[in-house]
C-alpha cells in the first residue's frame, strides 16, 4: 500500500511538470535556460535574451541593455528591444521628454512657456527675471523687494540735511535695490510749474521750503533709473529684467507727476492694477513691459489710474521707532487686508531724522532676517518690500535674496549668501 502510494505522488509530480525542480540539468520550457536559474522555467519566451547577457528578456530589467529600464521605455514611448531607441531627454536631467514638465530645462514649465509663446524645447528662449527663472512665476505679491526710505537723499548727490544714505540711484540699483520710496514736491513756493518737480525731504508748507535744504531734478533721477531698467535685459539668454516699485510721498498736482513720467519716459512702463484683482506674475509683468508700478500716498485718481492709492491696495508697519523693541509687525496704515505690504525697518535719531549711528544694528542681517520671518508667520503673508535707511550698512539686500529663496516662513532657512 506504501508502494502504491509513492508511484501516485511520483506520477502526479511527472505529469504536472515538478519534477524537473528536483533535477539540476532539467530546462522544462526548453529555452536555453536550466530550471535552476530561470525565473519563468515554464514560460516558453523565456528563451529570448536581446541584449545577450544571460538574463531571459522575461527576468531582463534592461532587455536591449541600453542603460533605460523596459518599463520606462515603456512610459517614454521608446522600444525595448531596440539599443539604438533610447527615451528623448533633451535637458539631460534623466526625465524622458513626454514625462518632464520642464523639457528644455530653464526652470520654467513647458505650459508656462507654451501660454507665453516661449518654445518649451529651446532653453536659450526663455526669461530670467530678478536673475532667476524660477521668480518669474512668483506673482508680484509673493516676491521680498529690498527698498530704499528716501532713495534720492544721498550723500553722495549733495544732499546734506535729511540724509537717509551714503550713496546715489546708480549704487543703489547695483547694490539690488528694486523698490525706491521719494518725496516729490515743487523746487519753491513760486516756482509751482510741472517742470519744476523735484524730490525734496522736509515738511510741506513750512518754512524754509523743504527744497531749500537740498533738491534732487527728478526728471534726471527717473531718466536715469529707466535707463538701468533698461539695461537689465544685458546677457540674457532671449528676455530679462526686473519689476521695479515707487511709492511717491507727493505734494504736486496729479498732472505734474503724469508729466514727469511722460518727460522720462516711464509712463509706457507702468502697470496698471484693478483693485481686487490677483497680482500678475512677475514674468508677465517683465514680458509685456510694463515692469513699473507706482504707487502714492494720496486716494486714488481715476484720470491717472497708474497712480495707485498705497492705502487702498496695500498697507505698512509703523516707521522710524526710537528704538529696536519698539519695531512691531502689526498694521500702522493701510488696508490690512491687502497682500502688498511694506515692512518699514528705520529708527529716528534724537535729531528727529534718520539714524545712522544705530543702522548697522537694526540692518544687521540676523536681526533684519529674524524681525523679517518673524512679520510673515504673524500676518501669514511675506513682505512685499523692506524699507531701510543707509541700506549700505548691514545686508538689506542680502536678506531678500534669502527670503525669495523660501517658499513660506517656516521653510529650511538657506545659507547666507
């Protein structure tokens, strides 16, 4: 009965093709490749091996050994079994081109390029804006621009009561600075012409006149900065630039400063923003021209829509604090409830003017850096500008550049640059 048991087993095992398990030399699907070492010794494919090594293109990762795995040649539409079809990956980044949202490389998505007439597959047509592809998706609310208090009262420029800093327009636009806050008034009380605006710091309608410590010709000023904007587009690969903000402190008629940007030749560069609408990105602001927003301290003017009410479409925090505990994040003027913000980082000398003896401490790139992170996580909305006094001393400049590089506040703060 033992016996009779034993042959059943052993006929069960030979019809159903196990024994050959039990066989070192046993190739049950007679492809070339002994039971032992074949992951499919049933399958009658098994015996296809296209790049020769030994691996039966079943069990074969890399079938035609082309450096790409079957199933991503698969995904990348390429052939397999073919060396000489490998996945197109024009950037080299080792993304086949029908997966890569960025086919070309520039940091800029293929979609992105596409609705912009930009060619997705060419890296050199592309737009670099505040020297980075990547900024040019980040909308005009969702960027840090450094500014200057009082841009245009400069040592350097021969003014010498009221200074706000060591050097003029063309320092500061090296330096980095992006956003400029100036005073415009008329050169006297009688001469109140449209050519006669100047940018001037002092109290309007007092004596003397604010001008008569000292005077900057604005005309020159913007002349001069439109050039620089101007110059942004220098070695770059097809387009280049950056967006560039005014906020006017203004004691002239409306017509006076149109005048002014028309005589500069600002005013083709000025974007216009409709209240309650979303801020456009950077890129498209740089695309269409119009890199230029101006905004003044005075309500809206709708003959000069160019001309936005800073108190309407944005706020800021108190200014010029006697010392540094006093400096708070929370909302001095404005509607809080705008995105554009500007997070005004100045002390008062006990002179009632800027400080220059206290601006290396609150410029101080830790201090700024940390009183700058510590505003976004408690309004939940970066700053859009941080307005210094004497932006030489200390790393105004260099605090942005870390800020832009962060995606929220509480992201991995990167290396000082």
């Amino acid at each position: 009965m033992k016996i009779l048991s034993s042959m059943i087993v052993i006929i069960i095992l030979i019809s159903s093709g196990c024994l050959g398990i039990f066989e070192g030399n046993v190739d049950n699907d007679n492809d070339g490749f002994l039971n032992v070492i074949d992951d499919f010794p049933n399958d009658p494919e098994e015996w296809i091996d296209t790049d020769g090594d030994g691996i039966g293109n079943n069990a074969d990762l890399d079938d035609d050994n082309d450096g790409f795995t079957d199933s991503l040649e698969f995904d990348c539409i390429s052939n397999s079994l073919n060396n000489s079809s490998k996945p197109i990956d024009l950037d080299k980044d080792g993304i086949c081109d029908i997966l890569d949202g960025d086919i070309d490389g520039d940091n800029l998505p293929n979609i992105w390029e596409i609705n912009r007439n930009l060619n997705p597959f060419d890296a050199n047509d592309s737009i670099l804006c505040h020297g980075y592809a990547e900024y040019c998706l980040r909308s005009y609310d969702n960027f840090t621009f450094p500014e200057t208090h009082n841009a245009y009262s400069a040592l350097e420029d021969g003014v010498f009561m009221g200074v706000n800093h060591y050097t003029g327009l063309q320092a500061q636009w090296d330096g980095g600075i992006r956003a400029f806050m100036v005073d415009t008034h008329h050169v006297t009380s009688d001469n109140t012409g449209p050519e006669d605006v100047r940018f001037c710091h002092g109290s309007p309608n007092s004596f003397p006149h604010p001008c008569s410590y000292s005077e900057i010709d604005a005309f020159e000023w913007l002349t001069l900065l439109n050039s620089l904007m101007n110059s942004s587009g220098n070695n770059c690969p097809m387009y280049c630039g950056d967006v560039v903000t005014l906020l006017i402190e203004n004691y002239v008629p409306a017509e006076h400063l149109n005048n002014l940007f028309n005589k500069t030749g600002m005013s083709d560069r000025i974007y216009i923003h409709s209240f309650g609408d979303v801020w456009p990105d950077i890129g498209d602001l740089i695309l269409s021209g119009k890199d230029l927003v101006v905004f003044w301290e005075q309500t809206g003017n709708q003959q000069y829509p160019w001309l936005h009410d800073f108190g309407e479409f944005g706020w800021t925090t108190n200014y010029g604090e006697d010392n540094q505990d006093e400096m708070k994040c929370t909302i001095h003027r404005g509607n809080g409830s705008q995105p554009v913000w500007h997070l005004n980082h100045w002390l008062t000398s006990i002179f009632g003017v800027a400080d220059p003896s206290r601006s290396n401490e609150v410029n101080d790139y830790y201090f700024l850096l940390n009183r700058s992170l510590e505003c976004w996580e408690i309004m939940d909305n970066r700053p859009t500008f941080i307005a210094v006094d004497y932006w030489e001393d200390g790393e105004i400049t260099n605090v942005t550049i870390t800020l832009n590089k962060m995606e929220h506040w509480s992201s991995e703060i990167p290396p000082h640059p």
